[in-house]
C-alpha cells in the first residue's frame, strides 16, 4: 500500500495508522516516549512531594492557602472532555471521514486552549495575590516546574495538532498522515493522563495536608 | 450476523462488519468517559465534603489509577492486539516512577 494513494471508506486499512512500515515504527517509537515521559514526570512528582510546602517562613503561602477546587475542577472538566474529541476525531478517522476528524480535532483544540486560559490565569492569580513566584520558596519552584512542564504540553500538544490540521486541510486522509494524527492523539490523551495525577496529587492531596 | 468475521473476502461484508465494530467500540468510549467524569466529581466531592485525610488521599488516589487505566486501556487503546510493546514500555516506564517517588518520598528530610 503506498503512502499517497488514494482511498475510499471501503478500501481504508482497519488500522490506517500502522499499515505502513513507518507507521509501525512511529507508532512503536512513539510508545516508547511515552513510556520516557512517565518516568520524567515522575521525578516532577516526586521532587513536588518531597519539597510541598517547604516554605521558608510563615508569611508564604501553602498549598491549602492557595489551591481553590472550582477552577481546578473546571480545568479538569476542559481536558477531560476534550480527551473524548480526540477518540471521537480518531473514529472518523478510523472510518475515513476526514471532515468530521478536523472538526472533532477543532473542538478538541479550543477545550485545550480553554484549559490553558485557566492555568495561566491561575498562575497571574497565585503571583499577585500570594506572591507565590518560581523563586520565592522551593515549593514554588517545585509546584512551578511540574505543573508549568504539563502547561508545556498542553502548549505543544495544541501547537502539533493546529500544525497537523492546517497542513493536511486540503490533502484530505492517507496512510502517510493517518500515523501523525494517531500519534497527536496519543500525545494528548497522555497529557491527560498526567493532569490526572496532578489534580489528585497536587491540588486534591494539597487541600487535605 | 453474529458469525460476521473479517477477511470474508466479501469487501461489502468486511466493511460494514468495521463500520458496526467500530461504533459498537465509540459507545464503550463514551460510557469510559462518563465513569472517568463520575470518578472526578467523586473525588472533588470527597475532599470538598471534608472527611479525614487518612481517608482522602488513598481513595484519591485509587480513584485516579482507575481513571488512569480507562484512559490507557480504551482512550488509548492500550487493550487492543498489537499493543504488546507498548504495555512493555510503559509498565516499565510505570515501575521506574513507582521507585523514583518512593525514593524521594524516603531519603529526603528523613
């Protein structure tokens, strides 16, 4: 099967994203990033463990004095739901329906920019309310670095799939780009795996102490 | 229809058979999505009702290796063939971040 040929939804692959031999390998390779980016956010979470809190006096806020559970909340809601776009992008895709697979992809994009409204401004709101800065203590260099390196993600996963998007809007689906979308999709389902944790570990386990 | 396999050899019988598997797979997406939604509002309720954190934090917990799973397993299909390979690299991705915050959560101020 060659990469540029044309297809029809009945002679679309079941699994378009590995027919080819570089979509078996990207696929590969990019599972095994991921299994690279696990390991990276877990030395995150665990530097944010071990220096929660560690603030070097009582005039800097903690976790509980600065954490309020309806945005974050709200932020979850965001990612969560736009993690259900991207399955429903990948089964138009899937079903070789290029059209509702950008539109799924569109709305997956504008929950994420959602998102990262949130996160900034909750970012400006912990700096001109509690002076809670990068530099002010080691906790907020450790809440800063593990939850702005997700931000990160969500920055670049948003980047890869507008770039995705504009690139292939008039090339329609092949199995040359059918590999890119599934692997954006995986990127982003990932990044939501990792909110998971942080809304758990940071923000819910923060509230309790 | 229920002996309906692929590879018939009949392209028609093949593709329908996808079109039906598929959506059958895009409606047990959906109802992941709301046992992930229903497991997130649980545990903001948990900590927003105040209960003990000797409670809290393990059912959270628990409650987000669950969420995690579903995402793993159905978002991102880890439970399809062919994903052999990637359960080996991120188990052991998985293991290596089990120890890494042991170790910190350990050593560090004890």
């Amino acid at each position: 099967m060659a990469a540029e040929e044309k297809f029809t939804p009945q002679t679309w692959p079941a699994s378009p994203e590995q027919a080819t031999l570089e979509g078996k390998n990207k696929f590969l390779g990019f599972w095994f990033f991921l299994g690279g980016e696990t390991v990276l956010f877990a030395s995150l979470f665990a530097t944010y463990l071990a220096l929660k809190d560690s603030v070097p006096s009582d005039s800097h806020a903690k976790a509980a004095d600065l954490f309020e559970l309806p945005l974050v909340f709200l932020m979850t809601m965001l990612l969560l739901t736009s993690s259900l776009t991207s399955v429903f992008a990948m089964y138009h895709m899937k079903n070789y329906n290029f059209k509702k697979m950008q539109q799924w992809l569109f709305i997956t994009v504008a929950l994420g920019l959602g998102f990262l409204a949130c996160e900034i401004y909750e970012f400006i709101h912990y700096y001109h309310a509690y002076e809670h800065t990068f530099t002010s203590s080691a906790f907020g260099s450790a809440f800063y670095t593990l939850v702005g390196f997700h931000g990160g993600h969500v920055i670049f996963g948003l980047g890869w799939i507008i770039t995705l998007m504009i690139r292939n809007a008039k090339r329609g689906l092949n199995l040359y780009n059918a590999p890119k979308f599934y692997l954006a999709s995986l990127y982003w389902h990932f990044i939501d795996v990792v909110w998971v944790f942080i809304f758990t570990v940071v923000y819910l386990m923060g509230m309790v102490g | 229809m229920a002996n309906l396999q692929p590879n018939s050899n009949n392209p028609k019988v093949d593709y329908e058979y996808r079109r039906k598997k598929s959506a059958e797979e895009m409606r047990m997406q959906v109802v992941t999505f709301t046992l992930m939604i229903f497991f997130t509002v649980i545990a903001f309720a948990a900590v927003g009702a105040g209960f003990s954190k000797w409670f809290i934090i393990p059912f959270v917990l628990l409650l987000a290796v669950v969420q995690v799973a579903f995402q793993l397993y159905y978002f991102m299909h880890m439970s399809h063939k062919g994903h052999e390979a990637p359960q080996l690299f991120m188990w052991s991705g998985v293991i290596v971040a089990f120890l890494t915050i042991l170790a910190f959560l350990t050593i560090i101020w004890w």
